[in-house]
C-alpha cells in the first residue's frame, strides 16, 4: 500500500510527522510489515530523532546549520539564493528515506523516538512524503 502525505513546512528545521504517519499504518489494516518513507525533494530530508525535549531538535539544527553555512565560496550552484546549495549538502548529509518496522497497526518506534521532515530551506514549499507499507 503508498500513500502519499503533503507536509507544508512553515520555516526551516524539524517538523514531527510521526501522528501522521501512525495515522496510515492504523488506517491501512496490514497487520505488519515495513513502512518506508520517502520524500520527494532534494533539499528536506527525514530523520528519526528525539520527540520529548524540544531542545535536542534546536541543537541539531544549530549544529548543521555550523557545520554547513550558507555563502561558502566554494558553492557554484548559487541561482536560487544563499540557502540553496547549503540546503542541498544538508540533504545529502541527512537521509531522503527511512525504515520504521510495525505491528498490529502500531510503529514500532522507541519511547522517545518521533519521524521528522527536515527543511533546509529559508522559504519552504510543500514536501510529499512516500509512505508504503510492505509486509
């Protein structure tokens, strides 16, 4: 089974979709299996990470944000502003898929564990995320 869900990110970093996603693995009736995500962008990536202390999701974006800044003049693909190549590289450095395993319609998530979309760029656009659940 896929379906789709469009994220409409209202600035950069981490935005929770794990109710969501919960959401179509309950609705879906498959008893378990794999669910699979997907997002369909090249600069917004997908992260399994920490959903209880609101911090951690700010220190991981202020620890990628160092690590790949925006203006490097190493950066030739510069058409579509200053955080657009950095926003590539972050993807590239992140994930455009993830794996959580399921049963009896429930993810399989760790207590502490949410799925975040991540946006890289200043001025977000909708991003569809791929969800199929494969048994």
């Amino acid at each position: 089974m896929i379906s789709t869900l469009t994220l409409h990110p209202k600035r950069p970093g981490l935005l929770e979709l794990t109710e969501a996603v919960q959401a179509v693995v309950a609705r879906a009736g498959v008893r378990e299996g794999l669910c699979t995500l997907f997002v369909r962008h090249t600069s917004a990536s997908l992260l399994i990470q920490e959903n209880a202390d609101p911090a951690v999701q700010r220190d991981l974006e202020a620890w990628l944000a160092r690590l790949v800044p925006e203006r490097d003049p190493l950066y030739t693909h510069t058409a579509e502003g200053p955080d657009d190549m950095p926003a590539h590289v972050r993807a590239a450095l992140t994930a455009c898929s993830l794996g959580v395993p399921f049963a009896e319609g429930r993810l399989l998530l760790g207590r502490w564990q949410g799925i975040y979309l991540w946006e890289h760029r200043r001025s977000p656009t909708p991003h569809e995320v791929v969800v199929h659940l494969g048994a």
